[in-house]
C-alpha cells in the first residue's frame, strides 16, 4: 500500500475499538487495520489550504492560508471563546455560516480523557467531538439553543473543573475511571442559582465508554513536527483522538491537515 495525498482530519465511527479512516486523493482508507503494521509518512514539502486550495507556507488555524484565517466566521477568535460571540453587533464576518453552526443546538458535556472537563460542541457532533479529544468517557449534560449561551455556562462549570485535556497525559495511557453522573449532579446543584439566567433542558443521558485501536502506549510522548522531520519511520501503534501513534513518536494530523504526504506501508523484506 502507497497513496499520496492532501492530509485531513481523520474520520472515525463509535464502535469498539473506534474506527478510524483517512482520505487521500479521494481515496478512503481504514487506518484501524494499519495498528501493527510498519510504516512511512513523508511530507512532499507543499501545503494547501483546505478551503480555497491555495498553496501556502503556513497552516493556520488548522488547514487554512493567513488570508482566509483572517476572512472566514470559522476561524474567528469567537470559535475558540463563544462567550465573545458579536452576531447581535452585526460584526460575525458571514452571519450566514453563523445561523447555519452557531444558531444551532449545542450541547455541554462532561468527558474524561486526561481527566475530568467540560465542553461544548453542536449536537451533530456528538459523538465525534469526543473521540477528536481522545475522552475514554462522556457524558451530555445540558442541551441550548445556540453556541453563545454553551459558552456562557460553559464559563460558570470552569469555575470548578477545567475545560483542557492534557494530550501528553492522554496518549500514555487510559485514565482512571470518573463518576462523570455524580460530578454532574454536583455540579448541577453548586450551579443552581447561575444557570437560573439560562434556557436550557437537562439531559438525562446515559455514560458513553469508548475504546481506541491502541496495542500500546508510549512511556514518552514525542511529538513530530514534518516541518522540522519530513519523514516518520516506525510501527503504528495505536490511533487515538487526533493522534497516530508511533513508536518512534506521536503525529497530531489535525494541526497538519492541508500537508501534502506520502503514506506507505513497509514490509520485512522490503
């Protein structure tokens, strides 16, 4: 197996383990059925902007050239803070694309990956935003009409646990397991009187476990950069959040999505 192609975020399906799969040149591939084997990724030196294709010397905000960074509502600093949100303004750079993903339900959830958090994604990308973290648990606690208010609440539960996962702590292993349902009552009842300001329906949904196609994780995380190392050698081990998982090392594919690569499969007597 040898494909070259446009590196992007990884699709994956809730099943046990999670199913991961990658497109290349238009080409879909299981990944999942590469953990074990030997492989080759090397970057062929050219990135593209995943949203108008043009060549650039920079990935930003994840697969996007600096003058689309700077144009496009997705990559608005009120993506990463929702609470900042300007629609009501009349300043969102495309209100259309804003009513379309903004203006939508969203969810705030409790997840355990490196530890317990809070987060907020739209209800469509459930469970994807969870597996894109590498969370070994979640659970939907509050649905709201729209992303500004899942981002106000969101802000009220920081005040008690945090809203970040550790990814190095999270590739070296499984966390330990979390009563994410008695944290939610906990925290639904410290919180009363602050989300009385808020609409919003409390969620009666049962835990989600999920499993990753990992044979084993690494006592130390090395990052690759393929700008600085252009080629990965080694076995893949294991495939999880956004993560592959080397044993030579770790690859964040979402943060070089756009990344022109080569991806093969070396075998013993090659």
């Amino acid at each position: 197996m040898k494909i070259s192609g446009i590196l992007s975020k990884m699709k994956t399906s809730l099943v046990n383990p999670i199913s991961y799969g990658l497109v290349l040149r238009e080409v879909h591939f299981d990944l999942t059925g590469l953990v074990g084997k030997q492989l080759k990724l090397s970057y062929e030196g050219k990135i593209f902007c995943t949203n108008c294709g043009a060549k650039t010397k920079k990935s930003y905000s994840q697969g996007y050239c600096f003058p689309c960074t700077i144009k496009l509502a997705e990559c608005d600093l009120c993506i990463l803070k929702p609470e900042t949100c300007h629609y009501e303004k009349g300043t969102c750079r495309d209100p259309k694309w804003g009513e379309e993903n903004c203006f939508r339900p969203h969810i705030i959830y409790l997840a355990n990956s490196s530890g317990l958090k809070v987060g907020i994604t739209r209800k469509t990308q459930i469970p994807t935003r969870w597996i894109d973290q590498g969370a070994s648990e979640a659970l939907p606690i509050l649905e709201v009409q729209n992303r500004f208010v899942s981002g106000k609440i969101e802000m009220l539960f920081k005040k008690h646990i945090s809203d970040k996962t550790d990814w190095r702590k999270m590739l070296k292993g499984e966390p330990e397991s979390i009563n994410l349902i008695e944290w939610r009552d906990k925290l639904m009842l410290e919180l009363k009187d602050e989300l009385k300001t808020f609409e919003y329906t409390l969620l009666n949904e049962e835990l989600v476990k999920i499993n990753y196609p990992v044979q084993m994780y690494p006592e130390k995380v090395t990052s690759f950069n393929l700008d600085k190392v252009p080629e990965i050698n080694g076995r893949l081990i294991g495939i999880k959040g956004q993560y592959l998982i080397f044993d030579t090392g770790v690859l964040n594919v979402r943060s070089h999505t756009g990344y022109e690569i080569t991806l093969e499969e070396i075998h013993a007597n090659a």
